[in-house]
C-alpha cells in the first residue's frame, strides 16, 4: 500500500479506535490499516454523549409502551454528535473525513470536506432482524432511517463489507451505485503460515461467540450431543458462558487479543480447530468467519445475511438453513470429517479464502482506489 503524505485525514467514531471491542475490533483494525495508507490521521474518538433526561424518557416509555423506544438516532444525540465534531474539525484543514459505522456521529455534520462512510449493514436490514432493533415504535424508526439516509447522501463514497448492505443502499436509501463500494473485512489476527489438519481423530468443533443466544449456541450443543453418540468429539466455547456443561466441552468465557497470552491461546483453538461452528440467526460480515479461514477452518454458517458471500459452499465451508438444527450439523460434520480429500480440499479453500479476499492488507488496497477517486472528483 502507497502512503498518501499529502492527506490530512480525521477519523471519526465515538469509540476510541484502540478499543480492540469496539465493533468486535473491526474499529482497531481499520484504522491501523489506515495508518499504513495515510502519514497524517487524527482519530475524532471517545465522545459519548451523556443525555440522561433522553435516556430516562426512552426507559419510561419502554416501561409502558407496547414497542420500544431506542435513543440511538435520537435528535438528542445527533445534535449532539453534529456540536462537537464540527467544533473538532473548525480551523483545521483537513482534506477527507473517514467514518467507520458512524451514521450517529455524521447524520447532522455540515462540511464541504468528503466524506467516506463505512459499515456492514444499513438500518432498514437490521430492523426487525437483530433482537435490540425488534418491536421499534415508528418514531424509532423514523428517527433510524432519516440518519442513515442522511448520512449516506451526504458521504462521497460508501463502503460496504458485502453486497447485501451495498444493495440495501442503493434499494432502501437511493444511494448513487457509483458511490457504493463493496470490500470485505479481514480477519483480526493474522497467519501467514496453512499448516493441513490432522483427521482420523478427535474431531475438534469451536464456536466463537458473545452473544449465545443470537448466535444460537444450543445448535451446537445439540450438534455435539449427537456427534458424541458414535463419534470421539470436542467442543470448545469461547467468548461467551452459557451456563451449561457437557463432559466433551470446555468453556473460555473471555479472551483478550491485546494480552498476548490470550492471543496465543485462540490462535490456538484455531489451529487445532476442524469446524468453526456459527449457527446464528442474525449477523452481516462475522470476523469470526475471517478469524477461522486464516487459519484453513471450514465453516458451518447459517445461509444469513452476508455470510453467503464469505462461505462458498462445500468449498470453504458450508451453508445452512435457518432451520437447519444440531443433528443436520452433526450430520455434515460427520459426513465431510470422513471424506478426508473433501475436507483437506475445504480447509485449504477456507486458508486461500484469507489470503485472497478476508485480509486488511487486501482491504487497505482496496480502499485506497476508493480514496483515489474521491479525492479526483473533490
């Protein structure tokens, strides 16, 4: 990747971009991609508006409404938001603002400076899809669309992980099709080295997850409850504590990837990893997805979302249905373990998958033709 010297850039999101949780890390890794792009990048984080009365009035609301209320695209906190980064940014000569899921923090921003937008979804695709955006009242989701389509009109050029969100902004928010750009994420931890799995043994399933519900956790259980039947199987849980127990699963409820002995330790999994197992029922561009194809994991997913557009099914992983339940896991698992060229030929689709497409390397490169052409056209 070309460093731009000349480019004054601000990055902007209300997180701190250090925050390795942020946005499951994609935050971190963005802008230390951008640092090997740009010489001169200020990051326009950690502002978290404090508006207690929005925040009480939302609460008593949802205490007696039958829909629920979210304070998220709340005028409160767009105006908010629209304060103090145009004070941020008066008297500073910045050449292109770079906003990573930052429709909050943009919708209301006056500037003449070109803006790049990035994210994984559009609101309209999580309405009614993720458990927090479900049951909305109307003014909630007035409030949600008018942000994101403020900020979508208004940005240069919009960055999508995946076709499905860069339709929905086309189809849903009338955005130009020559400001839309697809690149896929990239994994959050790197291997430059595909070492081909053992099998004939234990078959070692991971599932990757905070949020056990969503992502649907109890398939898996299911999965490997059947799988122990007839088969010499483990599971490990990480990220996340059901509160159950099963003989043949461990479970890491945190790992941190800033420690380096945490990082070591998933690396670890992955490696050791057969299946990467992500049978949940609502998501965009999972890094876990990314994670485990660098380290050459087939992924059982189910066929939601963006995912289709990561798993090239039966050939670096496969898809699912969304009814698809624990004994249908069990029977690919089983069925695609036993077929050992099939299998090799996966993991070593899932391991090139990395090298070719779900990387930050790659992602930088990318996005620098799309900081190219907005800055040709300023």
């Amino acid at each position: 990747m070309a460093i731009h010297e000349s480019l004054r850039v601000a990055f902007i999101n209300q997180y701190s971009p250090q925050d390795t949780n942020a946005w499951s890390g994609t935050l971190f890794h963005i802008r230390k991609t951008l640092s090997e792009v740009f010489t001169h990048i200020d990051n326009f984080g950690t502002c978290k508006p404090n508006n207690k009365f929005t925040r009480f009035f939302h609460f008593s609301r949802n205490v007696f409404a039958k829909r629920r209320f979210i304070s998220t695209y709340h005028v409160s906190r767009l105006i908010f938001f629209k304060r103090f980064y145009e004070k941020k940014l008066s008297g500073r000569n910045y050449d292109l603002l770079i906003g990573p899921a930052a429709t909050a923090e943009l919708s209301l921003v006056e500037t003449s400076i070109p803006i790049i937008y990035i994210n994984d979804s559009t609101f309209i695709l999580r309405n009614n899809y993720y458990h927090y955006y479900r049951n909305l009242a109307a003014s909630s989701i007035a409030d949600s669309n008018r942000a994101e389509k403020s900020v979508l009109q208004k940005c240069s050029a919009a960055v999508f992980s995946s076709r499905w969100a860069a339709r929905s902004a086309e189809d849903h928010y009338g955005v130009e099709p020559a400001k839309i750009h697809v690149i896929p994420f990239g994994s959050n931890i790197e291997n430059d080295r595909f070492l081909e799995k053992t099998t004939g043994g234990t078959i070692n399933i991971l599932f990757v997850a905070k949020d056990w519900r969503r992502k649907r956790g109890h398939i898996v259980l299911e999965c490997l409850e059947k799988l122990s039947e007839n088969r010499d199987v483990s599971l490990t849980i990480v990220g996340c504590n059901p509160g159950v127990s099963h003989p043949k699963a461990r479970v890491i409820e945190y790992l941190d990837k800033s420690k380096p002995a945490d990082l070591e330790l998933l690396k670890t999994l992955y490696r050791d990893a057969h299946f990467l197992l992500l049978p949940t029922e609502a998501d965009c561009s999972p890094i876990v997805i990314c994670e485990a194809f660098a380290f050459g994991v087939p992924v059982l997913a189910t066929r939601t979302g963006g995912i289709p557009e990561m798993i090239d099914d039966k050939n670096n992983g496969i898809l699912m249905s969304l009814d698809a339940m624990g004994e249908d896991y069990a029977q690919q698992v089983s069925k695609s373990f036993d077929d050992t060229s099939f299998y090799r030929k996966m993991s070593a689709n899932a391991y090139l998958s990395y090298q070719t497409t779900f990387n930050w390397k790659r992602w930088g490169t990318e996005f620098e033709k799309v900081v190219d052409k907005v800055m040709n056209n300023a």
